[in-house]
C-alpha cells in the first residue's frame, strides 16, 4: 500500500522556487520527517525560496514543538544560510501558525503570509534581487 506523504514539494526551476502544498492533518512528526528530507534535497539548498500552501491543512501541532522543532532541525541544518517564504492561508489556525514560524525562524528566513497564490508567488519571485 502506498502512502502519500501529507507535505510534498516540487521546484518550479523556470520560476526558481520550491512550491510546497501540506493536506490533511499535519502533525509534529509529519513536520519533522518531512524537513529531514527535505533539508538534504541539495535542490532545495540551493534556491532557498519556498512558497508554502497551508490551504488544505489542519495544524496538528504547538507553537512549542513548532519552535522546538526550528531550534533543533532546521536551524543547524541551514548553518547560517538565509532563506524566503511565501506563507499562504485560508483560515486563522493557519494565519497563526505561519506567524510563529515567522517569529521562530527570524534568524534565517525573511517571510510574509498570503491568503492569495498568486501574489505569494510574485512576492516570492521578487524578492530574488532583494
């Protein structure tokens, strides 16, 4: 039986940024076995710019094991590498979400939440000569 994964992710190379759709219940180690794999994608490293569409989750997580999850994965993982994220949104739970990440990731990640595609992924795109 084949599982899919409820975080999944493809580059979109002409645009040069990762686009990033999470489904269903998403829980910490959902999170965690996702950005395992993903933070050794040498593709991923590479471009550093993420579109994230939180549309279709239900957060299954704290914001402390959100930060916990920052600190003790992704930030060791990037070793001082900077990064860009187009959050969006369609719902408070996830508005909320995206905003702690935002406050946990300020040491690495310049981001900003939409509750639009299309302008997340123009911001995105722009902020390449930023």
């Amino acid at each position: 039986m084949k599982t899919t994964m409820p975080i999944q992710y493809t580059i979109d190379t002409e645009c040069g940024v990762i686009e990033e759709t999470w489904n269903g219940s998403i829980t910490i180690r959902d999170l965690s076995e996702y950005w395992s794999r993903y933070l050794s994608d040498p593709d991923v490293l590479g471009l550093r710019r993420t579109v994230v569409d939180l549309r279709e989750a239900d957060i299954a997580f704290t914001g402390a094991q959100l930060e916990m999850l920052v600190q003790s994965m992704v930030i060791p993982a990037l070793n001082g590498m900077a990064w860009t994220t187009a959050i969006v949104v369609s719902e408070p739970v996830q508005f909320g979400v995206g905003r702690q990440y935002q406050v946990f990731a300020q040491r690495y990640s310049r981001d900003s939440i939409f509750d639009d595609m299309g302008k997340a992924k123009a911001w995105l795109i722009e902020q390449r000569d930023h």
